[in-house]
DNA sequence: CCTGAAAGCTAAAACGTTTTATTTAATCGA
DNA sequence: TCGATTAAATAAAACGTTTTAGCTTTCAGG
C-alpha cells in the first residue's frame, strides 16, 4: 500500500484545530504556548496513531538547519579513519543528526570543493582533517560562526577547536621503548611535511635519540611522491645505507612500504630489526612478527569530536563553547620491537 | 565578510524580471518557455558574477528529490567496504549526489532503524547490502518505487537490481589452484549462513573438491558467535583434527582469526599449509608468507552500482531501469598457494 | 456591568524554490 | 480591420514546516 505521508495540515484537518496548535504540540511547545492538556493529548495521539514524522526538508528549510554533519578526512578507506567513521556514526545517529563522510585525499583543492560544495548545501557542522593549505577555508568557516572541529592536526595560526593526540610524546615513549630493549640505531621513516602531527612525530623521535645520547637517522620521503616504485627505493636504499638494527614508521601508509621492502629485499632482517609503526590495524597482531604500534584512542577520539561539534551546535554564536583537546596515545607492544622474544 | 546567501528573489529584483523568469532561465528552460536571448542572457551573467547557488533544501522540498543516495554496508570500518565507499564517494559527488554511509552491522533491527530513518528524510535511493532477515523491508522500498541496489548478495526471491560477483566460480577456481599446487586436503572454514554469497562460495568449494575427488572438509563457525576466544578455539580444534595441508578462508574476518590462530598454535605450518582468503586486503601482500586472495573488482562494482542506482533515478517508475549483474573476481596468487615457492 | 488580564487557540507570513495558468503585447492572415 | 496566433513574461500556488502577532473567550475584580 502506497501510503502517502502525513503532514502536519492532515492532522489539523482530521483534529479540527489549526496547524499553528499542531506544530506547537508537537514541538513540545504546548505548556509554554498555552494549550489545554486536552488538546495536547489529542493531538499526541493521533500523530502517533499515524505514525507521524515531520518532513525534515521542510523543517530545514524553514529553520535553517539540516541536521546534517560533515566529516571530512584524507581517505574514508584507511584504517584509522575508517574505524573512527563507524564511531562517530553511531553517536551522531543516536542524535538525531546524519553524517556526510568525504575524502580530501590531503589536496587543499579537493578540500576547497568539498567545503564550497557543502556550504551550498547548508551543512550544520563541520568535522575536518585539514589538508596542509587550507587555514584560509577554515578560517573563513570560523569567522562565519559556522561550527568546525579539526581533528588527526591542526593549525596553530587560528583559533578553532580541535582533537589530537600528543604525537611528540607517543612518539617519543614508543622510541625510548625501542632504546630500553637495546636497540641502538634506530631509523626513522617519515613524510616530508610541515603538518602539525608529522612535524610532533619527528620531535618526540628525535628528542628521545638525543636523551640516550644516540645517533639520529631520519628518512623523509616526498610527501608528494606518488610513484610507490620510488618510495621503495628510497627506502631500500636507505636501509642499505644505514646500518640500522630498528626502523620507526611515522605512518602506516610508510609501514606497509617498508614492510614490503623488507619482505623483498631483506627477508633475513624480518626477525632481526626493531619495527615500530604510528598507527595500529588488525593485521598488525598477526603479522609475522607481530607489529608493535601507537594506537590512537580511536573510540575516545569520536566521542570528543561529536561531543564537541554537538555541544558548538547547541550553543548561540555569542557564547561559542571551546575545546582544545590533546589525547594520549598508548603503545601497544608487540613482538616486533622485542630482539629476545621468539619472533614467529 | 559575512555575504548572505543570494536567492532566485535578488536576482529578480536586481534586473527587474520576475521570480519565474529567473528560475527559468537557470533551469535551461529558456527555450522552452521562450524566455529572449537577451534576458536569458541577462539573468545568466548576473547570477555567475554574484556566484548564485541555489538553496538546495527549497529545492528538495519544492522537487520532492532531496539528491542524497544512502549506501548501507556491513561495516564501512570494513577493508572492502571502506575501499568501495572511497569509489562510490567519487562517482556521486560527480554527479551531483551526496552519499550517506552507515553500517547494519548484518543485524536486522539496524538495518529496518536505518531503513526508516532515512525513509522520513526523503533520500532519493538506496544501495544496500541486506541482512539476512530484511527481506520483507526491501520488497517494500521496491513496491514504492523507491530505486534500491542491492550488493554483495541478494535475495532470489524478489525482484531487485543487484550487483553481486559469481561467489561460487571464484571459489571454485580458486580451490582448483590449491588442487593444482598438489594440495590433497583442502579445508573450507566458512560462517554458517544462508545468505546467497555464503551458500555460493561453500557451493564452489564442494564443488571444486567433487571434481577432484577429494575429500570435504568444511568448518561453518556459527555466525551468531561474538566471543572471538570461542571462534579461535574452533578453528584451533578443526586445524588439530583433520590433516589439512590447506585452508581456504571464506571471509576476510576468518582469515585474520585463522592467521592469529596459527600463529600462535601452529607456527611451524604457516609455511607449510597452503591458505587462501575471499577479499584481498594491502596487508595480505606484505605477509610473510603473502597471502594468496581472492579479490572482488570493486572498481568495477561501485560503478556498477552507481550507474544502476543513477538510471533508476532518471527512468519514471513506469519504464523501471532493470539490471542484475555478476561479475567475477579474480585470484591473486601470492607465495602462501604454492608449496614450493620460498615463502618469505 | 465594565475592564483588563489570562487562557486557549489560530491566521498568515516566511523559508527559497518549481510549475501551472494567465496576462500582455506584438504579429499575422485574410 | 479584426480575430487568431505567437512570443515573452509573470502572478500565484505549492512543497511542509515554524513562528510572529493577534484574535476570541472567559473570568476576576471593582
């Protein structure tokens, strides 16, 4: 049966009240608004008798809001931002609210279309990974009062909300982990990037080298090298050069080239070299050996960013509700970066 | 600046002509509505140089077409469904539709909330991968002539547009190239599971072994069963009874169990057995040994589905778009199908 | 009996479009 | 010259809400 939906006019129509009343009642209205119990109850009723449900579009368009949230990270189809996609969606359908999720692939021009293309569409919030050029955006978003949360890095320069972890420090305890269980030149595998979160990765490397006195090896690939091709050699190459006896991933994209590498060039080193990389994935627990990772706090993450971007939601442009929020990450240890245990 | 947003009414009134005129022109009906080159002309100019967009939500609401298609997976967190997403994502903001994701978890309770969420917020369309019992909700989407895809499986018994690959070819081949690599006792661990893609891929399996005359050794882990302790202890118990020379894993999720598994069980036969998996993911590459997969052509199937979804929408109800199509897969081979190569 | 307030309800405007029906002016054919 | 046609444009309704500003009715107090 093709039941065509109710609206409010039907129900005013079959209660004999007015649309006004209705629309009151079921905005829970009725007390402030004065209308009898009597009424309220009947209209309460019937609306659920009918299985009433208002039509959002309308209610957005007369409101202005659409309920509608953006979440925008580098790539919807990596670990981390998947997982934390399938957090964040729960708590905002708990909510009431949609989520729209995109990629920006880290460009500063897809992330422009993406933010124009939204702000047409009158999304109410916006949660976002920023690509490294796109402060203006943000702060154009910022300064037109619209609700913007960063999370994963941020930028300094303005003032926003944001979620991020303290890459310095996980960074730094997951090196001196390294050190503690002896190993004593330890490689460092990063991208080459001014963000905020690789700049704090190759700090907390690089001040826990300097604390035990040991020799820095720091490998920045391009960040804009495409071509997987060359970043293996550049790896390779690197691992040649260095005599090296453990190798920090700043990110899991580096980890799955570099493990690659070894499988295919250094298959012997596998069970000798201290791996270590930045962000976990299931498959790290069964890797052969087992890969030691920082792990993000991916459930306390989610509810920090909804909960923020809900709460500047709810709360008037004059008095903007602020929240800065710096995580901890935990070490997850595994075999990897253990030279004694058995390693298969 | 704070520029409020330009509305159809502006532009009227800046080039005295009248609302219709306007709208008109925008929508490329000049013509047709013979509207002069001139002022056609005129409101074109005008509404690029104050870069009009129009308010999407009015334009829902007056249209009754909201250009939001909803794309509900098993688990976006999931490799292949993220990997798919990331496709789907592309395709549709190209084509001027927003795509909300969500998760059913395979649970019916969630798919029928998600279902009816999006039914009150007048989504445009549906691509769906059903759980088990939705049946009934999925017929009537389709009774309304609401344009739904279904993915991954399906049900025969009701008439829908679906995108699937041939589970059982694909498994049947992919036994065969363990029968071919002179692998005699070939085990099959699968989730018991009626659903189509499940029945077909355990379907190729036996299939596959009958030609061989070989011998069947399947293992259906009940796929209620949450406790991951309680599933390992299956796949520890069924690799200890039968003397298996291979395993095929019938899911992704078992593979990352039964490699868990036997990496703690078993860790001599990890180069000794032979093991496949159904779903390739960027890990199983760099596995020591690599893990040969059978990988499903998500290019191909998010285009698919999007091309299918995108005809249903412009087809009228009444000359509906039919398409159901079966893709294959196809067979990574990597070193863990063949006993001879080096594994490492 | 009148006044003013309170209680209870509602008409109508507004949000920004699309679309149907209509108006006006110009042109044409005979 | 007149009626008919066509070209060009538009007024107004509609989509389904929310919300402002009023409108009745009742009743207490003087």
């Amino acid at each position: 049966m093709k039941n065509k939906r109710h609206s409010i006019k039907d129900i005013a129509a079959a209660l004999n009240v007015s649309v006004t009343t209705v629309s009151f009642v079921l905005n829970g209205k009725a007390r402030e608004k004065r209308i009898s119990e009597e009424v309220t109850k009947k209209v309460l009723d019937y609306a659920k008798s009918i299985n009433y449900k208002p039509n959002q579009l309308a209610q957005s368009l007369r409101t202005g809001r659409s309920k509608i949230i953006v979440v925008m990270v580098e790539d919807i189809s990596n670990y981390f931002f998947s997982k934390l996609a399938r957090i964040i969606e729960d708590i905002a359908y708990d909510k009431g609210y949609k989520v729209l999720f995109c990629s920006n692939e880290n460009k500063d021009e897809r992330s422009r279309d993406l933010i124009n293309l939204f702000r047409e569409r009158q999304v109410d919030a916006y949660v976002i990974v920023p690509s490294p050029g796109i402060q203006q955006d943000i702060a154009e978003l910022v300064s037109d009062d619209i609700p913007v949360v960063l999370f994963d890095r941020y930028f300094p320069e303005i003032e926003t909300n944001y979620v991020i972890i303290d890459n310095s420090e996980a960074v730094h305890k997951a090196s001196q982990h390294l050190v503690d269980n002896s190993y004593k030149n330890i490689g460092f595998i990063t991208i080459s990037s001014s963000q905020t979160q690789m700049e704090a990765r190759q700090r907390g490397y690089r001040e826990a080298m300097q604390a035990n006195n040991l020799k820095e090896f720091v490998l920045e690939v391009p960040f804009y090298e495409k071509n997987i091709e060359k970043v293996k050699e550049l790896i390779k190459e690197y691992i040649a050069a260095q005599g090296l006896d453990a190798i920090f991933f700043a990110t899991n994209y580096l980890t799955q080239i570099g493990l690659e590498v070894i499988r295919e060039s250094y298959p012997e080193k596998i069970n000798e070299m201290g791996i270590i990389t930045f962000d976990d994935n299931d498959l790290f627990k069964i890797y052969f050996p087992p890969i030691t990772a920082v792990s993000q706090p991916l459930e306390e993450i989610g509810e920090e960013l909804m909960t923020t971007v809900l709460k500047m939601l709810k709360n008037a442009s004059d008095k903007p509700y602020k929240n800065q929020k710096i995580l901890s990450a935990s070490l997850i240890e595994r075999n990897s970066s253990f030279p004694n245990k058995s390693r298969a």
